[in-house]
C-alpha cells in the first residue's frame, strides 16, 4: 500500500487528531470531528458537480414539449412553466444541501465501520504518550496496523480515503436512479405546482411525463447528456483530493 505524505497527515487530520483528549482509540468526538474535516474540505468538490446537474436540468426541462399540448392558454401555460422552472431550481438546491450535510455521515461510516475498520487499541504498536502530551507526525509515520487510535488513521489515510469516495459515490448512484429520491423530491415538487393550474388531465399527464423523463435523463445521462451519476463518478475527488490535503 502507498504510503501517506506527511502534509496528508497534518493539513486534513491533524487539526482534529491531536487536539482531541488523549485516547487508545477515536471514539465518538473524534470520529465525528474527522468525518466533518473530511465533509468539509470535499464539499467544494461537489457544489460544481451539483451546480452544473442544475443548470443541465433547467435546460432540457422543458425540451420535447408542445405547449399546445399542455393548454390552449398560452399566459397559462407561460406561468405554469415560469413556475415549475423556480420550483425545480429550488429543489435541486435543497438536494445539493441535503447531500453536503450528510458528507460527514456518510465518511463517519467508511472509515469506522466499513472493513477494514479504524477500531480498536493498538498501542501495543506505538506506545502512548504520557497524558497531555499530543501524537507527533513520527507516531502516524510508525503505526502501520490498521486499529482505531489517530496515529493509524493518519498513517491509512488513503486508504480511508478510498472508502470513502466509494461510498459517496454510491450514494449519488442510488439517490439519481429512476424511483430514486432525486427524482421522487422533484416529482412531488412538480406534482405541487401543476395541481395549482387548471389543467385537464391529458394536459397534466402529458405535461408531467415529458418534465420527469427530462429530469431523468439529466440524472442518469440519457439523450447525450452527461449526467449527474456520471460526473460524479469522473469529475468528484479526480485526484484523490489532493487540493485540499
């Protein structure tokens, strides 16, 4: 396995591995302060991922669509349109925080409950040091056992990395699939304003079809778009990150 640079170590986990108490073993403060690091810093990474799936939806929202279809009141039909555009864009904002806010969980865990597990005492490795006296960067070079105490979690940073960026990887799969909950939040946000105007049924129904295919598509990359799914996967952490260690 590669082994960590000293700055991985010091810049993304030091902040929050020696100011924590002195323990064995990252428990509940310290797993939660590392994973928020980790959120933090890639947050960055996922608004212009999120930003462009917003923008490739606002585009193609309407495409396909004979306003003929959806009514024969072209003011209506403007308004409905107007409306349903606001509407959407504000809940792909929504979901763009909802997905940054739930980083840290997502982190917490890959790197503490996904094998193989930053758990456990190993200072049978690297010998502790006195109470209120912090690691040093020598420690997290030494302790090459996977275990739960900081020096380990450091030393296996890639490692955690990679956990990591699988799982929200994973995440974003599952949410942009068809039934998945991006496109369940935005049907129910368009189903909201529809039920507002006077349409008829066929002109709801037709209305309501073309719109969420469109999302879809911007989601999972159909008609030669790219697609959120697959951004994600090529355009998130491309480089390990590295920009932010």
């Amino acid at each position: 396995m590669k082994p960590v640079r000293i700055v991985d170590i010091f810049v993304i986990v030091c902040a929050v591995l020696f100011i924590v108490e002195q323990v064995n073993s990252c428990e509940k403060d310290c797993q939660n302060g590392i994973s928020k690091a980790f959120a933090d810093n890639w947050a960055d990474e996922v608004k212009p991922i999120y930003g462009d799936f917003q923008n490739n939806t606002l585009d193609h929202l309407f495409y396909g669509i004979s306003s003929e279809k959806v009514s024969d009141n072209s003011t209506l039909e403007k308004d409905l349109t107007t409306d349903v555009r606001n509407s959407v864009s504000d809940q792909i904002e929504s979901i763009t925080k909802t997905f940054i806010s739930g980083m840290a969980g997502i982190i917490k865990n890959a790197i503490f409950n996904e094998e193989p597990k930053m758990k456990g005492d190993c200072n049978n490795t690297v010998t502790q040091p006195p109470l209120g006296v912090n690691w040093t960067r020598e420690d997290c070079v030494k302790m090459d056992r996977i275990c739960g105490n900081p020096p380990s979690i450091c030393h296996f940073l890639d490692l955690n990395k990679d956990k990591c960026f699988s799982d929200l990887k994973a995440n974003v799969e599952n949410s942009t699939k068809a039934g998945g909950d991006y496109i369940n939040q935005i049907k129910k946000t368009v189903t909201d304003v529809v039920s507002k105007y006077s349409l008829t049924t066929t002109g709801s129904d037709y209305f309501m079809g073309k719109v969420l295919k469109n999302v879809q598509n911007t989601l999972n990359g159909l008609n030669g778009l790219g697609g959120l799914n697959a951004k994600f996967k090529t355009d998130f952490c491309s480089n390990n990150c590295t920009q932010f260690d």
